[in-house]
C-alpha cells in the first residue's frame, strides 16, 4: 500500500560528464535533438522550470555553482518528469570556456548575475572580456545573449562590454511573461528599474 502511494521519481536530471576536461556532448543527455538554451546562473529555477514546460522544443540546459539549488530543481524535475530539462552544477566562466561545444547554443539567459558590488570584488564577476568570447565561442551564429539586472553599475558595464563588440548586434531586450520571471525579477520589479539588454551574434 505504502509503495503504492509512493511517487515514482524519474532520474537524476543533473550532467554528471565522464570528462570535466572537455566540452560536453550535450545530445547525449537530452533525449530529443533540439536547439539548446542555457539559464546561466539559474538560481532556484523558476524562470528554468516555467521556460521548459512552455517550450517542449527547446532543451534548457540550467547551470549554477550552487549545489543546494541545483539539487532543488533536480527533485522538482525528477517528480514532473520533464525531458527537456539538464542541470549543470558548475561555475558559469568554466562552464562555458571548457564544457559547452562550440557553437552549441541557440540562447543565453543571464538573469541577474552576481554584481559583487564593492570595487575590491569587481574581479569576480562573471562578466568580462573572456567570458564574452567564450559566448561568442559557444553561441550558434544568430545566437541570442539576454541580460537582466537590478544592478544598475553593472549594466552598464555589461552592455558597454557586449555593445564594443562588433560581433554581436543590438536587438531588442528579451522580456519574460510573468509565468516565466525569475525570483531575483519578482523581488526587484517593484523596487527599481531593472537594465535589459539582449544581442545576438552576427554570421
Ligand atoms: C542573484 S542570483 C539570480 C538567480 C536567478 N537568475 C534569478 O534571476 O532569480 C545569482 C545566481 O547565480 C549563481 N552564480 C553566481 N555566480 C556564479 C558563477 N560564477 N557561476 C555559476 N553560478 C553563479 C548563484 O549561485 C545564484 O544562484
């Protein structure tokens, strides 16, 4: 009676690569072969979860260096049963330097990023020179990056950075629905403004 009441949870959804020296081979872990998008950053999934589930032809591949929230998402993944879901648990810079093939991914979600907002911290963002050419590095050609964040400063610099690179073009910034906001979107909407930027890569 007990096991029958039990819910039965599918499999781990986390990549747990052979090889953490060399890129991924990402169609081994999603079931279908569809275009990749990746939530860098994913925090407690909600944008990741809510994503997923309206766009089953898409594999969103969620990375964060959390293990806690990663294996949060994990067990809601594991009692929904999504197919079209992967968890990386990861640091973004390396992820995308040495883990993600290149040319590999259609869109970058990057929502809120740490800002590390005292200068003496300024070196442990994620966003600088070398992690752009690792986007571009990893990005299909036409390949979407879009940023959010209530972080003001960094916004600026962000979209200083990806706007000086003349192999990436301006195009209008990504929005969510409200289905698909972000907590870090929800908590913030109401407080300030919040900067947007998105830019997709030039053949
Ligand atoms: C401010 S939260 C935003 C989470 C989510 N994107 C949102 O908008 O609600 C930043 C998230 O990025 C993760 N993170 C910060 N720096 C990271 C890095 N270098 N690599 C991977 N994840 C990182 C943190 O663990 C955290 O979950």
């Amino acid at each position: 009676m007990v096991r029958e009441r039990m819910k039965v949870l599918k499999p781990s959804t986390r990549i747990m690569p052979d090889n953490w020296l060399q890129p991924i081979p990402l169609e081994k872990y999603f079931p279908k072969a569809q275009p990749v998008e990746i939530d860098l950053g994913c925090g407690k999934g909600r944008f990741l979860l809510a994503r997923a589930k309206n766009h089953p032809e898409t594999n969103l591949l969620g990375i964060d260096r959390m293990l806690r929230r990663i294996r949060k998402i994990d067990n809601r993944l594991r009692r929904r049963g999504d197919e079209n879901v992967r968890l990386l648990r990861m640091e973004g810079f390396y992820a995308t330097t040495f883990l993600i093939p290149p040319g590999s991914i259609r869109t970058y979600y990057i929502f809120h990023p740490d800002p590390w907002p005292k200068t003496r911290h300024a070196e442990n963002r994620m966003f600088n020179p070398r992690f752009v050419e690792a986007l571009h590095r990893t990005l299909e050609t036409g390949g979407c990056v879009h940023i959010a964040t209530d972080h003001l400063p960094y916004f600026e610099i962000i979209n200083q950075t990806m706007s000086a690179d003349a192999r990436f073009e301006r195009v209008e910034p990504f929005v969510a629905i409200d289905e698909e906001k972000t907590d870090f979107e929800l908590w913030y909407q109401d407080k300030g403004p919040i900067g947007r930027c998105s830019f997709r890569k030039r053949p």
